[in-house]
C-alpha cells in the first residue's frame, strides 16, 4: 500500500530539527548549517516529501523559480498583472513560471501537480472558483511544506493564506451610482461567476447601488457571465432583443465588455448614443479604435508588484506565520462619456 504523502512535522521529527529549519531548508535560505541541512534532505528523501528528482535537486542548487497562476492569459488584465508580478521579481533575481488554467478546475488541479515536481520557492495564483476543495487542499499542502501561497484578485480558504485584492464591490457601487445620476432606470449587469470572489463582490455593488436609490431590480436585466467575450456577446444580444432593453449596462471585465462591443457593433447600436456602458479594467487597445469607454479601472501593475512582495517576505521569514496579511486596494471610476446617453443629432 503507497505510504501517504509526508507534510512539514514529519520531516522536522525525522530529521530531529525545528520546524522552522526546514522551512529555511524548503526555501534555500542560507541562514542554515549544513549539518542540519543534510538531515532535512536525507528525510525528505526517506519519506518522500517530494518528488526525488527534486529533493536531489534542492541538495546541488538554489530555487529561484515562482510560479504564477492564472485563469486566462488572453485577458490583458492577467497580462498587466504578470507586468507587476515580473518586475518586482526581476528585483530579487528570480524567475517566473507562468500557468493558464482556461477557467477549468480541472487544469488547475493539473498544473498545480505539475507545480509540485518542480522546485518553486512560491506560488501567486488567482484560483478559478473559491469554493474547489481539491485546490484549496493542493494550497495547502504547498504551504505546509514551506512553499509560501499568495492570491491575487480572487480567494479561496478564507483566511488560510496572503491574499492582495481590490474593492471591486466600492468600484461598481460608484459606477452604477453614476449611471442612476445620468438619469438612467433601465440598468442591467453582466456578471462574473458567482463562485469567484470578483463576480459576487461586483454583483454586491449593482444591488446595493440599485437598492439605495430605489431603482427596480428586473431579474432579465441581471445576466450570468463568465468573465469571457464569447458569453457576453451573447448575453448583450439578449438583453437587446427585450420588449423594454436597458439604456444602461455594467460589464464585469474587460472581456465582458469586448463582448458587449461585438453586439453593439452588431445591431448598429453606438455607445454613449444609443446605448450607455461602463466597464470594469481598462482596455488598452480600445483607444486606438475611438473607443471612450468609462471603466472601474485598477493599478493591475501595482497588484502584482504587491503580490510579488508579500511573497518574498513570506519565502524569506524564518517560520510560516501565525496570521496572514488581507490587502485591498482602492478602485477608480474613469468616466470618458459612455455612460450618458447624447441623443442630439
């Protein structure tokens, strides 16, 4: 019968060392004597803390590899916030190991065992669904072997690990506020997926926004998305084709508002005339296509760089931490125009 996986205080107890020494040992930290190193590395080849290809690695080198995770390397959200995650990295000479994981769970589960045969020193990863038990369990494995976890923009765990994030719920609350003070009672809203901490904290926002200036909540105006274009474009087609459509809509992100674009394009429609929209994240490109779109928009740059040091500050402190760090950051409502509706001629 295979022997189940060793964690942390079965090495400490095999190796007759601290917790906190293989930790250091984990995390090639040099303040460490070789003695004791040893040790560490003859238990974790004994009772297979590791895959052995890599336990004889951490004996002949450093790690300096950091892998990070994320759902869609299409979106230029994720793009900018490798940007971040890269530089501050760059600072401390390492490396980083990029995953995509399509919003699946179950390429998550995939990528996060190809991760654990490989020497990271830490994780940054912005889990698909927050509410997946075998990759909260994976997490936590990592961190119980001293391979500190950071997530960013989305959670799982509670507060089990570091976590940097933004106030996306005060983003969309300000944003809708503002379509009601244009004028506008027909709001709808593309969502993100409600077991994902950035579609449920945006869905709080349009309610609580709708909610304190009375304005009705009509149930076909709330469509499902999922954070891509495909969905959204369908959606918006939807919403369009109502007996009374919106005048207004809030999208999600900024693939959800590629979508909304591809459908107004569509059905002729032109924002900031015939129809008001305002996203969430910047979109770039948007500029060079005379797009003005008003946005919730983020330092996604900035995210990462945070992200980034809190991890090295975990992969360099002596022992894992008996409470962990919560680090929201502020939005900001860009407004271009696209959420009045000009009906001059």
């Amino acid at each position: 019968m295979k022997r189940q996986e060793a964690n942390i205080y079965e090495i400490a107890i095999e190796a007759g060392v601290s917790i906190a020494t293989v930790s250091r040992v984990m995390n090639q930290n040099a303040a460490v004597s070789e003695k004791s190193r040893q040790k560490v590395l003859a238990a974790v080849e004994k009772l297979n803390y590791v895959p052995n290809g890599t336990a004889r690695n951490l004996s002949k080198s450093s790690s300096n590899l950091v892998g990070v995770v994320v759902p869609d390397i299409n979106n230029p959200f994720f793009s900018s916030l490798l940007q971040g995650v890269t530089r501050a990295a760059d600072e401390k000479g390492l490396h980083v190991f990029l995953f995509s994981t399509d919003e699946s769970t179950e390429r998550e589960h995939q990528v996060l065992t190809t991760m654990r045969e490989h020497r990271m020193c830490g994780i940054i990863i912005a889990p698909v669904s927050e509410r997946d038990t075998q990759t909260l369990q994976q997490l936590t494995n990592f961190e119980a072997r001293g391979i500190p976890v950071v997530l960013i923009d989305r959670e799982i765990g509670a507060d089990r690990f570091d976590r940097v994030v933004t106030d996306d719920e005060d983003g969309v609350y300000r944003a809708v506020t503002t379509l009601i003070k244009e004028g506008h009672r027909k709001i709808a809203i593309i969502t993100g997926p409600d077991a994902s901490r950035p579609g449920r904290e945006r869905m709080k926002g349009y309610m609580r926004a709708m909610e304190e200036y009375e304005v009705p909540v009509l149930s076909e105006y709330v469509r499902e998305g999922d954070f891509k274009a495909d969905r959204a474009w369908g959606e918006t087609l939807a919403l369009m084709a109502l007996p009374e459509p919106p005048s207004a809509i809030l999208s999600s992100n900024n693939m959800t508002t590629y979508g909304c674009l591809r459908a107004f394009s569509q059905l002729g429609l032109k924002v900031g005339k015939d129809i008001a929209l305002i996203g969430f994240d910047d979109i770039d490109a948007l500029k060079w296509l005379n797009y003005d779109i008003s946005v919730v928009n983020r330092d996604v740059p900035f995210m990462g760089e945070h992200a980034m040091r809190l991890l090295m500050r975990r992969i360099e402190a002596d022992a894992t931490p008996s409470q962990r760090t919560r680090v929201i950051l502020p939005t900001e409502l860009i407004l271009r125009g696209s959420e009045r509706l000009n009906t001059e001629t």
